[in-house]
C-alpha cells in the first residue's frame, strides 16, 4: 500500500482566517467565542457563538461568485485555495489524478433560512434560482473541484460533526489504495443563524452562558453544553513518491483511520465507549511502537455532559488505564466553540502544528476538572512535549466517531 503526506493546510476560524494564525491563536490560548453579531439574541437564551471575523471572500474570488455561494462555500473555497497554495500542487499533478473529499455536517443553513423567510413573505416567485445550488451540502467539493480542475474522485461527505475527520479518511483511503494521487480534504459550516441556534438550542446541546470564558469548558464540571463556531479547514493529502519527485514540503504522514458507528442513539453517544474506542484503535493500529508520553490526542471535546465523559472512557479503553494518563490530550474547542462539519479539519490541522513544534495547545478556561473525565487535558496553558504522533477525534450525532493518525514523517 501507498504511503501518505500532508503537503498543504488551509484554514478559516474564529482564531484567524489562515492555517498560521490560527495556530498562533491556539498557543496563545486566544478565546474566539463572543457575543453573537449575526442577529438579535434579544430574546434567544443563547447568546454566544464563535463567529470567523474580518473574512474576505475576495481572497479567493471576485465579488460576483462571492454573491453567488453560501457563506460556508466562501469559507471552504477560502481554505482549500490556501492549502493547494502552500502545497505549489496545482500545475503539478494530472487533472485526473486530483480529488476532492470535502463535506459539511448541514451545508447551505443560511440561504436555506433567507430563502424560506422571502417564500413566506413574497412568495414562491421570489425565491432566488440559486437557492438549491447555493443550499446543497455538496456544493462547497463541487466548487473546489471547478477551481483546481480536480477530474478525480469528488465526494462531500456529511457525518455530522465528524464529516471533516470522516474526509480526511476516506481522501487517506483512497491515495493508499492508489484510486487518485492526491486530495484536497476537509470540511466546512456556517451555521450560526437564528434558526440553528434555536434548534441545537431545542436539542439541550448549547451552552446558555453569556460570559465568554465560562461557555466552552470541555472536561470542567461547570461545563454545560457546546458553543456554535464555524469556519473551515482543508488538507492537502498526496501519494509519498508523488509528493518527493516533486520536492514538496511534507508536513507530516497520514498513518491511520478509524471509522465507526455506536448504532446507540441519534445525538447522545454510547457512554460505554466501546465504538468510540476502536475508532481510536483502528487509527493507531498502524503508528508503530510509540510511547503514551509521546502522543498527543486532539480531543473531540466539545462541553457537553455525556461527550466529554463517553470520549475519557474511549480513552481508557484504548490506551488502558496507565497509559490513558500519560497521553496529553486538549480540547480547542474551548477557544474556536464546536465547528460542527468543519471541526475535525481544522483540529486536524491543529494537530499537524502541535506534532511539528512539539507544543500541547492548551483547554482554556479548564479550572475545575469534572472527576469522572481523569485525565490530562492539558489546562489552560500551552505546554511542550516531544512528540512523534498525534490523533484528532470526532464524534457526531448519529453516532459516528471518527479518528485520524499522523506522525513525524521519516523519508
């Protein structure tokens, strides 16, 4: 079987509005959770969200295809265009040879919120003939595809909250068994509108705090639900020998994928863990003889009661008991809120950057660890450790868990 490199990262948070600042935000523990600005929270009893500032579509398109797309297309269209620029893979690989695994855990949610509003105001006749093209979760790969003319294998997956780790999986699956030779992978959202809000809301799933530094406290005992974020993040995955023949810079090896389903419950997650936890076994069956110490684990984390303590229990089970606690672990979502379909990516990325600088980002805000998550969540400051391989775990409702491996890359 092939081997697979990452050679490009592309990003768009709440953090910063490329793959470096948000790096540079994480070390620095940068919270980007505020009050939301999207809409009146007058009368919502959630108040907070985690909203990208000061992005330009402009970026990576002109003001007329800016109109034409979902805030979440601009946003995925923003990351890939970074990661195949950091890459230098465009004009370096066939046509066909390219694919594109990119998804969104709801897609288009504003325009479908705009356009149903207009439908019952004005009428069927107002309704923008953009709308389904513009609303349609697969939209943001098909127009990924169209820009870097990627002939490969193009598929928008939706796993819920684990679609991006779930892309970056299947993109690793497909260049190992030779189907394409190389990918832009990742995931997308933008769905911090009145309606989500109202409906994560109904679900019991959100925070109702309105102080920034006590709403997203993943593994705390205050912790009362997740915060919305968005943004996106994208991945740059390539065959080995195609990425050394062309001198790339190699960011780190794509070394294992796990991919399960705790057929449980439609949003609360399997408290035995026993899914969740070969998810994790899977992506590291292949990481070779690493020590615990030596591992760091980008947790899925998002703040909610039953996720944070079902997601310590897959730990355990995955490492044992003694090992589970020497593994550093954190949470960024205490800084970015939860990205829903676009989480997994961008924790991904964030995990390449803590394996190259040997540096644990911190879980801010983590100041009264709940007993029943006992292990190290690396609280509230960055903290450096030699590592030689990571993980980034992803769990959604549905049940789906995701998990993807890298490590250092040796030539």
């Amino acid at each position: 079987m092939k081997r697979v490199v990452v050679t490009g990262m592309g990003a768009v948070t709440p953090i910063g509005n490329t793959a470096p600042d948000f790096w540079e935000g994480l070390k620095n523990g940068k919270n980007g959770i505020g009050m939301i600005t999207r809409f009146d929270v007058s009368e919502s009893k959630y108040k907070l969200a985690a909203e990208v500032k000061d992005f330009d579509p402009l970026c990576c398109m002109d003001k007329l295809s800016a109109k034409k797309i979902d805030r979440f297309t601009q946003y995925a269209m923003a990351s890939a265009t970074e990661a195949m620029k950091d890459s230098n893979l465009e004009g370096n690989i066939a046509d066909d040879a390219l694919g594109v695994y990119f998804g969104s855990g709801i897609g288009g949610f504003e325009t479908f919120a705009e356009s149903y509003k207009m439908m019952h105001e004005k009428g069927p006749r107002r309704v923008s003939p953009l709308f389904i093209p513009k609303m349609i979760s697969n939209i943001a790969a098909g127009h990924i595809a169209i820009k870097f003319h990627a002939q490969g294998p193009c598929v928008s997956m939706t796993t819920a909250c684990a679609t991006g780790t779930t892309s970056i999986g299947e993109a690793f699956r497909a260049i190992r068994h030779g189907y394409v030779t190389a990918a832009i992978c990742g995931g997308s959202e933008a769905a911090i509108t009145d309606l989500a809000i109202a409906g994560f809301g109904a679900c019991m799933a959100l925070s109702s705090a309105e102080d920034p530094n006590q709403a997203s406290l993943p593994f705390d005992k205050r912790r009362g639900g997740f915060v919305m974020g968005e943004g996106s993040g994208a991945l740059i995955l390539e065959e080995y020998e195609h990425a050394k023949a062309r001198g790339a810079k190699i960011y780190a090896e794509v070394c294992g994928y796990g991919s399960t389903c705790d057929a449980h419950h439609v949003t609360a997650p399997d408290e035995n863990a026993v899914a969740s936890a070969k998810a994790l076994q899977d992506a590291m069956a292949e990481i070779g003889d690493i020590p615990a110490e030596k591992i760091y684990i980008n947790a899925h984390g998002t703040g909610t009661a039953l996720n944070d303590k079902t997601e310590t229990n897959a730990i355990h089970k995955a490492f044992g008991d003694e090992n589970a606690q020497k593994v550093h672990i954190s949470s960024t979502k205490s800084m970015t809120g939860h990205m829903l379909g676009a989480a997994g990516a961008v924790e991904a990325i964030a995990a390449i950057y803590a394996l190259n600088e040997n540096l644990v980002p911190p879980t801010i805000n983590l100041l009264e660890q709940d007993a029943l998550c006992d292990l190290h969540y690396t609280p509230n400051v960055a903290q450096a450790a030699e590592l030689e391989a990571v993980l980034s775990t992803s769990l959604g409702f549905g049940g789906h868990n995701a998990c993807i491996a890298f490590k250092k890359f040796k030539g």
